[in-house]
C-alpha cells in the first residue's frame, strides 16, 4: 500500500476537471457513485488500479417488479498500469445497469442485491499495460454484489464490491481485454 497516495496524487488532479464537466453535463443526475478498484491482471504480473465515476438520474430508474431495477447511466474510469509501458488509460461508457434484490428495497434498513451493468465503451489508448485491446472502442462489463443501507430518512448508502472487464468482444483483433477484479463502489442516494 506505499504507492496509495502517489496513486491518488496523480488521479486527483487528473480527473477533476473531467469530472467536473460530467457533473456540470449531468446536473438533474442526483445519484453520483464513485469507485476504487485494485488487482492484478489473471495471466500477467502486475496490479492494475481504478478510479471510477458513474451518474444516475433517479428520475430514470425503471422498476420492472419489486426486486428488479434498470437504469441507464454514463460512466467514466481512470485506469493505471503497474507496468512499464503503457501506464494510463481513460474509459468513458454509456451503461444498462441492473440491480436484482434479494428481497422488496424499503421493507428493511439494508438490502442486499446482484448487480450486472453492460454497454458500449471508448478507450482512449488502445494499449493499457501489456494488454491490446485492438480498437479504440470495446464493451464495458460489471459483475458483483452490493447492499444499499438507509442511513437517513430520504438518504441510502449503496456500497457494492464488482468485478470490472473492459474488452471488444471479438471485434478487433487482438482482444486481450482489461480487468479489476475488485472494484469497492460507493453511491449516496435521495429518496
């Protein structure tokens, strides 16, 4: 962890005046979530790091019946490589997200739920690390588990652990596709 905050010095200044400019984009969105993630590639040696930044309009999230949630949202990711070459990359998507509770979200203080968001991406560096993706534009996959905890009367915590995999799903050749396999999210929303 001795590289921590050398990695978040240089995120920081990096991504702010991009997420500034998502935010002011995206002013009715009210659900911001922000995440970190960490871990090494599964066939390479290195770790790779995560900074990423999602933005949900609650007007926009779709009940398909009590225990299932759609939305669509905008996401943007900050990568950096623990390699040699190729050590930064930017990632920006446009996501279908859904979130299948274990039981109806209200009924209790904290619901647990599944979570899988799927679409298209852009990369800025077709390289990242000694990964080839082969094309500047890929899909943008998550995976993973989450809880939403009521901390005030109109305002809920959503925490969710995921595992994140970028790739061109056989668009473009090579496919060696990008991937963290564990991402902590972090989201406040409004009731």
């Amino acid at each position: 962890m001795k590289h921590a905050p050398n990695f978040l010095a240089r995120i920081i200044p990096a991504c702010s005046k991009i997420c500034f400019l998502i935010l002011v984009i995206s002013i009715n969105a009210n659900i911001l979530e922000l995440g970190i993630g960490w871990g090494k590639e599964f066939d390479e040696n290195y770790n790779n790091r995560v900074l990423t930044l999602g933005l949900i309009d609650q007007n926009k999230i779709y009940r398909a019946d009590p225990k299932l949630f759609f939305s669509l949202k905008p996401m943007y990711s900050y990568w950096q490589a623990a390699s040699d070459v190729y050590k930064v990359n930017h990632i920006a998507s446009y996501v279908l997200d859904a979130k299948g509770y274990m039981f109806e979200p209200g009924r209790y203080s904290a619901s647990p739920y599944l979570n899988v968001h799927f679409g298209p991406a852009w990369i800025a560096h077709k390289h990242f690390g000694q990964r080839h993706l082969g094309s500047h534009y890929a899909l943008s996959t998550m995976l993973g588990s989450g809880i939403d905890i009521q901390i005030a009367r109109h305002r809920i915590l959503d925490m969710r652990f995921t595992l994140l995999h970028i790739c061109n799903a056989g668009l473009a050749s090579p496919n060696k596709a990008f991937n963290v396999p564990m991402v902590l999210q972090i989201g406040l929303l409004s009731k």
